[in-house]
C-alpha cells in the first residue's frame, strides 16, 4: 500500500511537469529550465513552507523528495522523481544515490554545469523530524548585468554559485514543512557561499562543510539531538 501511495503521488507529479516546465521556457526562451527553477528555489525556500497532502502514515525520504519536487518543479528533481519509479532518464542524471533505509537521496543532473542536490532527515528529540536540502553548482546567471560592469566582470558573472543548504521542520501529525531558519537551527547564520561543499550526511548525523585549496579546510555541524552546533 506504501509504494502504491508514492507511485500515485509520483505519477501525478509526473502530468503536472510537462505544464510548468513549457511555463519556464516561455518566460526564459534563453535558458534551460533548470537553471531558471533552481535559482527560483534558492530565492524563496527558506520562507516559503510546503504542504504535501496523501503522504504514507510513516513517509519515508522517498515521500519527501516528492513533496520537494512538487513544489519546485525543475529538470533536476524531476529526473530523481523518474529514476525513484524504474523510468529511463536517458544518462541525464549522475552520481545518483537513494537510500530509503538511511533516509538519504542525491542526484547531480548530466549538464554543462552539473547542478546537484541532496536531502537527508533527522529524528528529532520532541517527535519532529528535519529535512536538510543542499544544492551545488553552477547555472546561468539570471540577473541583469550591471551596466557599470567591464567586459571581463560580466564574463565573470555570467554563472551563478547555487550553493545553498535548506531546513524544515515536520510534525509528526502535520503534512506541512515549516521552514526552519539557519539561525534557528545551527544557532548562528551561515553563509553557505563561502564553502565549496556540503556533504548532508548518508551515514551519522553530522553536516560537514568543506573549503577546497591546497588543503581542504572542513567547518562539521554537529548534531545536538533537535539541531546543530558549528565545530571547526
């Protein structure tokens, strides 16, 4: 019943894409529509809340992931989407991982600029769980140019850092996602533009941040039981 529940959900989240992805293109002739959904995501996911409704009374990251895609349809989600329900993604999707015992999935999209996400949850102390999403890559700069900017500044902003790392915060007797901030949940803010990395954890509990030159330097959250302490 489980996986009829999720292959429902999926099955209609697949009809609904073809609509919202002719919508992107028609705004944005000029881009793909990953580059377009993935900026938008990172502009309103950390105030935006989502609400998923027909999840399994015990929903597992396959369920989540759904709610995600549902509510930021992009070519990159999708295509986890597809490969979750057995679909040909035609080698569009690398470095794809899914764990359901874990609660852990990842998936980077076979592009130019290899946009990737990953998604993991935490049991919370007070019955709740958290949701952590983390996006890396690069995409197609959306904004306009400065029009003070040398030819060579605007060569150099013509792509866009999408890293970017997400929260939200479940009850276990709601279908809703409350963003959480990062304040709220690592105790201070984190500029996430600053790192190179965000490894979300498969195994353990722990996020780590990672600064990559000669020496990769690695900034770990730590988890306390309802949230995370920065360590260096």
């Amino acid at each position: 019943m489980k996986r009829i529940h999720f292959a429902l959900a999926a099955l209609a989240l697949l009809l609904m894409m073809p609509v919202c992805l002719r919508a992107q293109d028609d705004d944005f002739p000029e881009l793909t529509d990953h580059g377009v959904a993935l900026q938008q995501v990172i502009k309103e996911w950390h105030d935006k809340g989502l609400y998923t409704a027909g999840w399994d009374k015990n929903p597992t990251i396959r369920n989540y992931f759904v709610g995600l895609t549902y509510a930021y349809p992009s070519d990159l989600f999708q295509m986890i989407v597809n490969k979750m329900l057995g679909l040909d993604v035609e080698g569009g999707l690398m470095n794809y991982v899914l764990d359901v015992q874990n609660g852990f999935v990842t998936g980077e999209l076979g592009t130019e600029t290899s946009p990737s996400v990953q998604m993991c949850y935490w049991r919370c102390n007070d019955g709740s769980r958290l949701v952590g999403v983390a996006l890396m890559g690069y995409e197609y700069n959306l904004e306009e140019p400065d029009p003070s900017w040398s030819d060579e500044e605007a060569d150099e902003n013509i792509f866009v850092n999408l890293i970017d790392l997400a929260f939200f915060r479940i009850r276990s007797d709601e279908s809703i996602w409350r963003p959480a901030s990062v304040r709220e949940v690592c105790g201070r803010d984190i500029n996430f533009k600053e790192f190179d990395e965000i490894r979300l954890p498969r195994q353990g509990k722990d996020i780590e941040l990672d600064v990559v030159g000669e020496e990769v330097r690695t900034t770990t959250l730590k988890w306390n039981g309802n949230g995370f302490t920065v360590a260096r």
